[in-house]
C-alpha cells in the first residue's frame, strides 16, 4: 500500500487563543486518523508535513480548511513506500522559520515567478542571480546549476551571510529558492526591505519545480527534512 504525503503552510496572524484552540483540537483528530509528521503552530501561521492512507489524508484537509484562516491552501503531494516520519509531533512555535530579524512580510509582500517563467529564463540564459537559500548541506544533495550558494550551516546565518555579497547585487535581479518556499517567503520581502531592488521567490519550490519541469537545469537530488532524507529529482525533459 502506498503511504500519501502532503504537505503545506500559510503565513497568517493568529492570536494565542486561536493557537491553543488549533492545538487543543489537532492533536486527538490527527491520532485518530493515525497521521505521522509534524504540524508546525506560531503567530504567524502554520506548516505541516504528514503522512497517512490517503483517506485519512484527505479527512485532515477538510477539517482544517473548516477555519476560515486556512481556506484554499496550496497542497504539495507525492507517494511513498513507506511512512516518512515515525511519529507524530503537533507544537507551537515563536517562529515557523527561525529568523534573526523582524520580518515585514505585508509590508514587502513576496513576488513569485512560477517553474515554468524560471526554466524559460535559465532556457534562454536571462541575466539574473539564481540564490539558493537552502543550507549548505542540503545543497550538496543537489541544486541548480546556475544557481549561488550562501554557504550557511543554518537558515539563521541568513541575515549575516546576505550581507556580505558584492553590493551591485542589490540592483540585480534575483530569484531565491529553496525546497518548498516558506524560507523565501520571509527571504524575499527581508532582502526588499534591505534595497535589493527585484527579488523574487520560486513559486512551490524546487519539489513544484521538479513537479512542473523535470529536472531540466538540475543536477543532483532535493533534500528533505524526514526519514526519506533527499527527493530524487525526476529525470526527464519537459
């Protein structure tokens, strides 16, 4: 049988009651669906990664877009031999993504590009900086060829490691990627706020771009944070 996986987030305001009472009623519906991974809580909104048979799967995606704050969110999903995860974690967090500074994410709202803009562009060689904000580790796994690495052990390294680029790569255009987007999503609006001039984010990250594109530009495998530890890029030409 296959294992489903899905996985998702949305960067919202939510107040500590609205906390608790996601917490409070997470917790006994996903032990009864016998769901595996972890959902992730904060101020600022959800991210969750879990595994399961696919109806019990589907039932969790219901539930939770019964809050109007999670309506018509964006599911990653994909099939797995076995579960990824070997237990379930439900926790709140002070951040979804560890960052040293105060993001002003409405203030500066992400800008997309989706899969298929960027392979055109790397299809046509536009000019632009490809910067993989990923740690470095994860990189080794793999990334795209055009792409520039930070070279940072952990995402809070971001802030000090962005600041140490030549500075004509603020009137540069960037696009930033990472495997899912959540990092970009507060990447993208922290480097506006600094004065890069025209920063974009990979929309769905490398696995939609894997999911859109293939491998073409590609080389090596996505690491992922579960027992499966990289995804194999698919090797094919779209």
């Amino acid at each position: 049988m296959s294992i489903f996986n899905i996985s998702s987030y949305r960067f919202v305001s939510l107040s500590q009651s609205q906390l608790c009472d996601l917490h409070e009623k997470l917790r006994p519906f996903c032990k009864t669906l016998d769901l595996k991974g972890s959902v992730m809580l904060s101020r600022e909104g959800i991210n969750f990664m879990l595994a399961g048979e696919e109806n019990a799967v589907r039932q969790f995606q219901v539930f939770l877009e019964k809050f109007p704050f999670f309506k018509s969110l964006v599911y990653k999903e994909s099939l797995s031999d076995a579960v990824p995860f070997k237990r379930l974690f439900i926790k709140i967090k002070k951040q979804l993504t560890p960052f040293t500074q105060e993001v002003q994410m409405t203030a500066y709202p992400a800008n997309y590009i989706s899969p298929t803009q960027l392979k055109a562009w790397l299809d046509e060689e536009k000019e632009f900086v490809l910067l993989d904000v990923r740690n470095q580790y994860e990189i080794e796994q793999g990334g795209f060829k055009k792409s520039i690495s930070l070279k940072i052990k952990h995402f809070k390294d971001f802030t000090v490691a962005i600041e140490q680029l030549p500075k004509k790569m603020k009137s540069q255009v960037i696009v930033s990627c990472c495997t899912g987007g959540i990092r970009c999503e507060k990447v993208v609006p922290w480097m506006q706020e600094k004065g890069f001039k025209e920063v974009y984010q990979l929309e769905g990250g490398i696995l939609q771009y894997f999911k859109e594109c293939g491998d073409v530009h590609y080389q090596g495998d996505c690491y992922v944070f579960d027992e499966r530890m990289v995804v194999k890029s698919p090797r094919i030409q779209v």
